[in-house]
C-alpha cells in the first residue's frame, strides 16, 4: 500500500532542515571567530601569538617557537587564547612542569594575563640564567614607524615582535624586552613616567612641540598653559596624558673644549658629567637634534642646560665660527701621552692651573707634573707677546722642539700627559706647509698645498676624532704633519695669499688627497677598493703628461710600456721617484711575504683574500701550510694604472691583495734592492707606489714602477712642475680636482 505524506511531516521537515543550517552557521560563526587574529590587549588573557617571542629566550628561536606550538597545541594557526591546558602542554614542552606553582582549573579555562605572568616569571628565573629577559616601563610617543617598525618611547627607539604588536599613541605598559625588542606585555602601567631632557621647541594652543630621537612630535598638553621656547624639560605622564612639564632653568655659556661618554670640558667650567646620550639641539636655521660629530671642539659657543651639576642637553643658536684649531702634539713615538713633558717660552707667559695664575719670566721651566695633583688636571701656558714662542725642553731649558705659537695646554691621564696646542687655523697653516711641502718650490705650488692643507683641517675640524683629549688632529702624518719644519717666508705668504680659501665640491668642502710625485697619472678612490660615487666624484684619473696627452695604458703589456719608459715627461718627472726600480727573490722572501700578509690581515682584512689549494677560503693568516711562494701576478690595475688586485700564486693556496698600500707594504717587505731613476739606492719599508710592474727574473722579480704616494688627488711634484710652467694656483688645483669652486669660509653667511 503507497504512504501518503501530510504537509504537516513537510513542514516538520523543513523545520529541521532550517535548525540544522542554522546550526552549521553558528559553527562557521565561532570557527570564524576562533581564527580572528587578536590585535589587542586585555587583562583577561593572553594570545597564543604572543608566545613565541616571549619563549624565544629558551631553546628556540621564536620562528621555531611559532612552529614547535602550533604542532604542540594542534593548532593550525596560533590565533586563539591561552588556556589551562594549553598552558600544561607548554610546560611540559619546557621541561618545567615539576617546578610550576600554576592554579589548578578546568583546561579549557582561558588563562588570564595576571596569572600567565606569574608563571612566566617562574620560566624566567628557571631558564633565563643570562637576564636577557628585562622588564621595562614605557609610554610610547608615537604610533610604528612604517619605515622602521620601531616603536618611539620615552626609553628610546624599540621594535616589538610580531604578536605583541598593540601599541599606540599615547598607551604606557610594563613590557619584557630582549635585545631591545618588545618580546612580551606584562601590564599596562597605572603609574608615572617621566621623558628626561627632552628638548621642547614651543607650547602653543595646548600642544607642546617636541624633539625627541631625531624625530619632531606634536604632543597634546591639555590644561597645561605654561608658555615654553626652545629649551630641555622633563615631561611627565601618567593615565596616558602629559600630566606636568618641568622646564630646566639652569644655564652656563662657553666653548666644548673636550668630551667624552662621560663628561665634556667647557671653558670657564672646567669638566662637567653627563648620563647617557648627549643631546644636542640647534634653534638657528631648521630647528633640530644633532649628534656628536657637530660638536665642534674650541669653535663652538653654545648654551648648556645643567642640573645637579650635570649637562642635561646642549643648545646651539648660532653655528660653529671657524677660528682655531687644536692640535695634539704627540710624543717622540708618536704616541698620544708623554711621560713627563718640560715647556719654556721665550716670551713671559702666564700659567693657569685651576683658578691660579702665576706669571713666569722668559726661560724659566714649567713642569706639569710638579703643578698638577689630584684635584688640577689641566695646565694651560698663553703667552704675553704673540712674537713668543712655546718650546719643548730638557731639564737644562735646551730647546728639544721648534716653537708652538697660540696657547698650550697640558691635561693629566692615566696614562700620562697629553699636550694641546691651540692656536687660529690660519697659524696652524704656517705649521702645515713647510711641512708638507719644500719651502723651495713655486709660489703657487704653495698656494696649492696652503688651500689643500686649509680645506683637509676644515673638514677635521668638524669631526672631533681626538674630542676625548681635546683635540681636532695630531701633528703626525695621521693627518697632516705639523711644525716639523721651520716656518718659512715663502710659505706663510702661500697661506696669507689665499687666507680663507678652501676646495668645494656641490657645496662641501672637499677632502683635497694629495701625495708626493706621479707616474704621469694620477687615480681615484678605487685604488682604495672604494667606489668614488657621488662623494668623490671630484677625484678621477688624469694624465699629467706636460704635452697634455694619454698614453694608452688599457693592458698590461701597454702600461709596461709606459712605466719602463724613462724619457716620458710629465709635469713631475723631474722628481727621483718619477720611475724606479726594485728587485727581490721570491724563493727567499717568503717568510717575509708571509709576515708582511699576516699584518695586513690583522689591519686590512676585508682586503686581503686568502684562497687555499682546494678552493676554499682561508680563515686565518697562518700560510706555513701554503708551502713556497710560486709566482706573482697582477690581476687587476685600476685607472691610471694602479695595481687593484695582486696575486700570489703559493704551492697550495693563493693570496690576493686589494689596496694599494696592501700592495706596497707586502712588496715592500720582499725588496731586496730599491733604486730611483738615476740608479741611486734607496731605503725605504714601504715600495714607492702600487704603480709598478712585476717581471719574473732569474731566481725572483723585478719590479719597474713611478711615483711616490697612493696616486689620489694633488701631486705636489706636480703641482710645482705645472707652477713653472706658468700655472696659476686656481688653475692647478682645478686640474687635479674636477667640477670644484673654490670659495672663501670666512666670507660665508651664518
């Protein structure tokens, strides 16, 4: 018999087809929602996302972390909450179980934040026995930068790992940081914070124009209605908002005499402490934060903000004049300190030590060491006359120094006595070229190497190398050589004739290289194994063939050619060391080769390439296993025909060098015999110049080369020869440094 179905069984069916989609769909629903990635903080639990940075102190990193739990959890993306079980499952993961006090719950409880971080800290002090783990208290200044991802806080810069990744605009939490990263959120804070020495530019309309790590912020001061300009303040907040500023009144001007990551030295102050990074503002121009490379020493008037004895930040209105040089006079190993330096004048002088003054008479000894105790650390020697001079001495008064002019100043170290010589840039100059360059030559061969010696002390006297021994340069060779040599008529009339003027390049002064003699070419930067780019762009290889031409010099066998030719001239081939010659013996030099390569390893190493027989990079400078030196080779010349890339060829391995005074101290090492052109022998460590050729010869090489120098920039030899040839100075320097101006820095607008 056939059954007949009611519509009231289709309805009922229906109705259940209806529940049932309904029910898929709210499971969907919580699906959907379980997988929601959670972007925000709470109180009330802790994402799993979070838990891989805040593990990666342990075992694993926190990539591995990230992986490890997601096969240990069973979750297909780490998107959910903590709970208990999972918790469980984690400590066991950590080996830790046994020693957890954690609350017994239901597993599938979410585990609140206040007791994950009770657990946490137990982790802490079980696992992380090096302290990577800190706890911090932030309030962050400004939203993730897009470019960095670094978070702006009150501590500084931080990034933040990827699942803690809740910070805004104004929010202040208790975090856990490794390696400046955020790692972890324990809290948000509830307390006060306080941002020391920040910089605030104005307050207006209740917001407070700020400079803080190089980064301008706008702050909202509501109710705070205090007018404010251009000065360092503490900030403090509390409940998200800046609750009070407290403006640092205390003032003192002077000088930046010497500084380093403790104290800096201020004329008229003496030495005053510091903590942390010295902040540094200027209000002239753009207002902005500078770092320490614009601190220029002797030359910069500037406002310090102190308190409690402290330098809290350092303002600039105006920038540094350009006035006087300080030049560390070093010992006779050119060392920095002396042991136990005597000075003498042969003019009255007054001698400062602390707040005394004592007159000495001409000749009378002045001992540093007698002046000096543990409180007085600073001597300083000004003489009455400006005719006067300041003169190392024996203890008899024998002069053992050619005389300083300006002021000298004698500080106390540790490790010794460190001697200052200041004095105006202009003097400092009449130091430099005879120094430099034989009094002897053309007049405006000196005017060349006045204006080269001008622009080098300009660009050091912006950087500060020796700010920690109140210094610009030394007199050594490490910058520019210094009152060696007798000041000379001819050249303080160089440096008088172009006072003022300096090399510029796209409106920077340039860094003038100079050497001593070419091979009739002269180089640029990549003689260096540095790409000029737009820096230098100024130095280029340029024939300095006096007939103005360019001997092709594109091969080896070409510039063989050219530099065995002794009858070439070049505005310098007047000098020795145009051509020259060298010889060494391969098979009994090379244990010198050896220690010469070890050396430059030890000093140069990203230029010096070791290969071993089996192709595999050497790691060490230890070649006693590369057996006896084979052959040597060049690879590789760089314009205007320096050697860029030498090879020594061993029994089993190689050595390349990439500079050009790797080339020379390692050649150097190996000469047996060196002569100039006229044959006349010469001794000297380093070889004259990467300019060379290296010819096989029996039982060794001969080497064939020109020049004296690394090539780059001015020839003085040069200079003087185009200077007989009717060359103005300008014109000179102008064929050696291309696409320059040159302009005068004591006519230039503030």
């Amino acid at each position: 018999m056939r059954k007949i179905y009611s519509s009231r069984n289709r309805n009922y069916k229906l109705s259940m087809l209806l529940i049932l989609l309904i029910i898929v769909a709210v499971c969907f629903i919580l699906a959907v929602k379980t997988e929601r990635i959670i972007t925000e903080y709470s109180s009330e639990y802790v994402a799993l996302a979070e838990l891989p940075s805040q593990l990666s102190f342990t075992y694993y990193e926190e990539d591995e972390w990230e992986n490890r739990l997601k096969e240990v959890l069973h979750e297909k993306h780490l998107n959910g909450k903590l709970t208990y079980g999972k918790l469980k499952l984690i400590l066991e993961q950590l080996s830790v179980q046994e020693y957890i006090t954690c609350q017994e719950t239901f597993s599938w409880k979410t585990v609140p934040r206040a007791a994950w971080n009770d657990v946490y800290e137990q982790i802490l002090d079980l696992l992380d026995t090096e302290s990577q783990v800190k706890t911090v208290n932030l309030v962050f200044l400004a939203d993730q930068d897009e470019e960095t991802g670094s978070f702006l806080t009150q501590k500084g810069c931080y990034q933040a790992a990827e699942g803690v990744n809740y910070f805004h605009y104004y929010d202040m939490y208790q975090v856990y940081v490794k390696d400046e990263c955020i790692i972890g959120v324990n809290s948000e804070y509830q307390s006060k914070l306080t941002l020391k020495n920040v910089f605030v530019h104005k307050t207006q309309n209740e917001k407070a124009e700020i400079l803080y790590e190089n980064q301008k912020i706008s702050l909202d001061i509501e109710g705070l209605t205090e007018e404010i300009n251009d000065t360092i303040c503490d900030m403090e907040w509390n409940e998200n908002k800046v609750t009070a500023i407290y403006k640092k009144e205390e003032k003192i001007s002077g000088k930046v005499l010497s500084f380093d990551d403790k104290q800096i030295e201020i004329s008229g102050y003496g030495a005053l402490k510091y903590k942390g990074k010295l902040r540094i503002y200027k209000t002239y121009g753009t207002v902005e934060e500078l770092d320490e490379s614009k601190l220029v020493i002797g030359n910069l008037q500037a406002d310090f903000v102190v308190a409690k004895k402290q330098v809290c930040g350092i303002i600039l209105q105006e920038p540094a004049t350009i006035e006087n040089i300080r030049v560390l006079l070093l010992n006779n190993e050119n060392t920095p300190y002396h042991k136990s330096p005597v000075l003498t004048a042969d003019a009255d002088a007054t001698v400062t030590v602390g707040d005394k003054q004592e007159q000495i008479t001409q000749g009378q000894l002045i001992k540093p060491e007698k002046l000096l105790d543990k409180q007085e650390k600073y001597v300083k020697i000004a003489l009455a006359d400006e005719h006067g001079r300041i003169y190392f001495a024996d203890d008899e008064g024998n002069h053992t120094s050619l005389g300083y002019r300006g002021v000298l100043e004698v500080r106390k170290y540790p490790e010794g006595y460190g001697v200052v010589n200041e004095l105006p840039l202009e003097q400092y100059l009449y130091g430099v070229v005879p120094s430099e360059m034989p009094a002897s030559y053309e007049r405006d061969a000196l005017c060349t190497q006045a204006v080269c010696a001008r622009s080098y002390a300009c660009i050091q006297l912006m950087r500060g190398d020796y700010a920690a021994l109140g210094a610009h340069v030394d007199d050594s060779t490490n910058y520019q050589v210094y009152n060696k040599q007798a000041e000379e008529p001819n050249t303080n009339l160089a440096v008088d004739d172009t006072v003022g003027e300096v090399v510029k390049y796209q409106g920077e002064i340039a860094e003038t290289y100079f050497f001593s003699t070419s091979c009739g070419y002269s180089g640029d930067m990549r003689v260096w194994n540095t790409e000029p780019g737009e820096k230098y762009g100024y130095l280029q290889s340029c024939s300095l063939l006096s007939d103005q031409s360019e001997p092709d010099i594109s091969d080896e066998d070409k510039f063989a050619e050219f530099i065995k030719n002794q009858d070439i001239k070049a505005y310098d081939s007047d000098s020795p060391y145009f051509r020259w010659s060298a010889k060494l013996s391969a098979g009994e030099q090379t244990e010198a080769v050896n220690g010469a390569i070890a050396a430059r390893v030890q000093a140069n190493a990203q230029n010096v390439q070791i290969v071993r027989a089996d192709g595999t990079p050497g790691t060490e400078a230890d070649l006693s296993g590369f057996g006896a030196l084979k052959d040597i080779s060049v690879k590789e010349r760089k314009a205007g025909g320096a050697i860029g890339n030498l090879l020594f060829t061993y029994e089993k391995g190689t050595v390349s060098l990439l500079t050009e005074y790797n080339v020379r101290f390692v050649l150097g090492a190996a000469v047996e015999e060196l002569t100039d052109r006229e044959g006349n022998p010469v001794n000297m460590e380093l070889l004259p110049s990467a300019y060379c050729v290296v010819t096989p010869a029996e039982n060794g090489f001969v080497l064939y080369g020109g020049g004296y120098g690394h090539g780059i920039g001015m020839s003085q030899n040069g200079a003087n020869g185009m200077a007989k040839s009717g060359m103005k100075y300008m014109d000179i320097l102008m064929k050696f440094y291309h696409d320059i101006t040159i302009e005068n820095i004591y006519n230039e607008e503030k």
